[in-house]
C-alpha cells in the first residue's frame, strides 16, 4: 500500500480513535462477513498505520470482537423494548426490531454467528449477552420479570428459534409481517400451557 493512499492523520483522543476504527468496521460489515475484514483497509480509512491500530486493539482479534460487540449493541438499539403499551404489542416491537435487523444483514449475521460457532469464546460471549438481553426484554414485555425456570427455558429456546427464522426467512418467500405474526403467536402458544399450570409447592 502506497503512502498516498493512506488519509492524513488527524489527532483524536484515544476513546474517539477506538470509535472511529470501530465505526468503519461496522460500515465494511454491511458488504463483508467480519472474517474478510482487512485491519490494512481500516487503518488506511482512519488516516493511521496499520502498527497505530494495534495500539488502540493489541490483536486483529481484539478488533473483530470489539466490531462485533459493537454490531450486537445496534441489534439490541434496533430490538428496544417500548415503556408502553400491552404485552403483546411490546413483545412484538422486540420481535420486530430483532427480526428486522437479521433478515437487513443476513449474509453478515450470519458469518458473525459462524464465528461464535467457530469456537471464539470472546464472540460467544457476545452472542450469549445478546440473547440473554432479547429473553428479559421478551420476560419483561409478558410481565413476568422473575419467571419460574420452565418460562425463562421457553423463551430462551423461543428467541433462538426467532433468530434461525429470521435468518431462513430470507428470499422473501416470508413477509416480516407474517415472520412477526408467527412468532408472537407462537410465543403465547408455547407458554399458554405454562399459565394455566398449577404453580409448583
């Protein structure tokens, strides 16, 4: 890589430095899986040395998580759960905004998951708090903040299955209205059972 290609450098602090980097890396996700990011590519947009970003991010791994990390903070942004409304309509506005940012970027989440699967426990790890996140904002829409383990079990399998629809549902054999519907529907038959259980002793 030339020297002419590199931007000039512009001074930041060291917390808006990682922002930066960051940044681009999520916007390089939208054509890329996270693997075939190039650190040359980001430190040559950023106007730095490929030896300055591993300053800020002491390996490309540390990179990539942070990237990812920062991608599943969007997802959760995307999935809010509203201050009001009934349990149906906020468990659908989580659905919704999940749903709607997998099936947005299918080919990366994918890859993203991947690499979980891969074996990385730092993308585990935020794979594992995303997830968690999505079951309480769905526990906290129902009512149920402090759910009996069979409930909480439910939604956890229930948000995994969300996820993996999300996923196959691309192509648009599927609207997002009809994914949403399914799903939401599919939530209170799943835990219909569990309602009308007499409580355990």
């Amino acid at each position: 890589m030339s020297a002419d290609s590199v931007r000039p450098r512009v001074r930041l602090s060291a917390a808006d430095r990682r922002g930066q980097l960051i940044g681009i890396g999520l916007r390089l996700l939208v054509t890329r899986p996270i693997h075939e990011l190039s650190v040359d590519e980001v430190a040559a947009e950023a106007g730095i040395s490929r030896g300055l970003l591993f300053h800020y991010f002491p390996t490309k791994r540390d990179y990539y998580v942070a990237v990812v990390r920062a991608a599943g903070q969007r997802l959760l942004r995307d999935a809010r759960l509203p201050p009001e409304g009934s349990p149906k309509e906020r468990v659908r506005a989580v659905v919704a905004g999940f749903t709607g940012f997998v099936r947005r970027r299918r080919a990366n989440y994918v890859a993203l998951v991947r690499a979980g699967a891969g074996g990385d426990e730092k993308v585990l790890e935020v794979f594992e708090h995303l997830r968690a996140t999505l079951a309480e904002r769905v526990l906290a829409a129902l009512g149920e903040p402090e759910p009996v383990p069979l409930v909480r079990l439910a939604v956890r399998g229930w948000v995994a299955m969300a996820e993996e629809m999300a996923i196959e549902a691309d192509g648009g054999s599927v609207t997002a209205d009809e994914l949403v519907d399914f799903l939401v529907d599919g939530l209170d038959r799943l835990l219909a059972p569990l309602a009308s259980a007499d409580p355990p002793p």
